[in-house]
C-alpha cells in the first residue's frame, strides 16, 4: 500500500532503536515473529512503559523519516 519493499527496516517512532523489517504487504517480522505493524507497535509500547490496549500501527513506524501513515497520505494526494 506505501511502496515498502519486503526486506526494508521501520524504525518506532517513539525509540529509534526499535526496529522491524517488512515481511510482506501485511505483515513485519518483529523480534523474530511475523506479526502486524499495530501488534508490534503496541508489543514496543508495553516496553516503553504504556498499558494502552490497542494502537494504530502505521502511526508509529517510519521508513525514510517518514511515518507509515504519513507516506500513506502523501501518496494518496499525489494520485
């Protein structure tokens, strides 16, 4: 959906130590297991701390400085 070739590194928005590499156009692979953006998302928000029960995965991880959830608008208003 934003153009991430399988293989690339996202990085958490809110560490940038934390890191996931595209699976597929669904899915990361995150410390070691295939997951979602919005699962690995909330696994590094329990970490860093918060107790939130669900998240929006694409709002906190970047490729290219750039989150996922920002690519995606920027893409869709050059259409």
């Amino acid at each position: 959906m934003v153009d991430i070739p399988p293989g690339s590194t996202l990085t958490f928005s809110r560490d940038r130590n934390i890191i996931c590499t595209v699976h597929d156009n669904k899915s990361v692979t995150f410390e070691g297991e295939i997951t979602s953006l919005s699962a690995a998302a909330l696994k590094a928000l329990h970490r860093l701390g918060y107790n939130w029960t669900q998240v929006q995965g694409p709002q906190y991880w970047q490729f290219e400085d750039e989150t996922l959830e920002e690519r995606r608008q920027r893409m869709e208003e050059a259409i």
